[in-house]
C-alpha cells in the first residue's frame, strides 16, 4: 500500500500545524502562503545571496488523524526529511512520523502543538539507488515491505533515485539484503540503459 492510499483509507485530515519557536513565539503565516509551499520547500536569501533558512520554519501544512479531544497522529513522513530539520538537526517539535500529540485548535482552525503523547519508533531508513529504483527487479521486495505494513516513497525534493523506506515498530524486517540481491540480478545491458536514460533526466556529468 503506497503512502497515498494508506492515508486514504484511514480518516486523515490536511491541517496547518504550527510550533512556538525558541521564544514561544507561533508563526502566523497565512493558510494560502502555506499551501502555496507545501509541495516545494522555501529558503530565504542569505546575506551572500545564497540559499539561508527555510522561509518558514515552524508552520508547516500536513496530514494528521483526530484521536479525540485536542490528540492527533502526524501521518507526514517528511517532517522528519533532512531539509526539515531544525537548527539542531532534529525534527521540529521532536516529531516524526506515526507519533500522537496534543495540540490547541487555534481561531484559523489551524493547530499549536504541545507535546508529543507517545512515539511510535517506526524505522526510517533511505537509501541512494539511483537509476535502479525504479527496476522491475526490486518490485517484489517493495511488495514485501509492504506486507510487512510499511511503504516506500521516492524523496520529494532530492529525488534522483533516493529512496526512504518505512516499516512499522512491530515488523522484524530488513529489507536491505532483500534490496542487495534484487540488484545483483538485474541484467547488466538493462543496468546501463536504465543509467543512461537517469544520467540524462538528472543532468549527471553535464
């Protein structure tokens, strides 16, 4: 089951979560500026005109599902993304994907995170693969993780071929000798298309 049709199936609702920064501070940036940048992430301009910090740090549009009274479940896996990182380099809040926390609705019927209630340890991993992950050959392993519950998604903003990988706490499952394998056994001409076409598409070596 991808991403897309798991939070389908369960009651999952699109929201704006907002966190106080380190002066408690909420950032009230607009529901429309927001979606705006929801597939696209937002870097100001730096004094040397190069790429500085995220244009907004601690509003973020994202899936949660309601659990009751002011709880909720993060169903975003890209809160914990290498580009959202806060200056600690931890997750925003200390959230990540599968976690409850509580929240105040606020009067945009957007949320001001508290806490978080319960992690729930779901194992993240991600891997370079670049023109093989998209090969036939690695599609049964993809089919075992998700029988195993979990699901893989192709980064959103890296991309190119990197691969995050996510399984549920309770899933006794490796997937990275099952990957190996699979990509042993694809074909070496197939191999070297699939790269030429990816080297291509990703401007490599250009």
């Amino acid at each position: 089951m991808s991403f897309e049709h798991r939070i389908a199936a369960q009651s999952s609702v699109e929201v704006v979560l907002r966190f106080p920064d380190e002066d408690g501070m909420v950032d009230m940036t607009d529901v429309g500026t927001l979606q705006t940048h929801k597939h696209g992430l937002t870097f100001k301009r730096n004094m040397e005109g190069g790429l500085g910090e995220r244009a907004h740090r601690f509003a973020f549009v994202t899936c949660v599902v309601p659990l009751g009274a002011d709880e909720y479940r993060l169903e975003d896996p890209w809160h914990g993304h290498t580009l959202m990182l806060g200056d600690d380099e931890q997750p925003i809040g200390g959230i990540v994907f599968g976690d409850s926390f509580c929240a105040e609705q606020l009067a945009d019927g957007s949320l001001r995170f508290g806490r978080v209630t319960r992690k729930a340890h779901w194992h993240i991993l991600n891997l370079f693969l670049g023109s093989m992950l998209r090969s036939p050959y690695l599609a049964p392993v993809f089919a075992r993780i998700e029988e195993h519950g979990g699901f893989v998604e192709e980064d959103p903003w890296i991309g190119g071929g990197w691969l995050w990988i996510f399984l549920p706490p309770d899933a006794n499952y490796d997937p990275t000798a099952d990957i190996n394998a699979a990509i042993k056994s694809i074909p070496r001409d197939e191999m070297l298309s699939d790269y030429e076409e990816w080297r291509k598409r990703w401007h490599v070596g250009d």
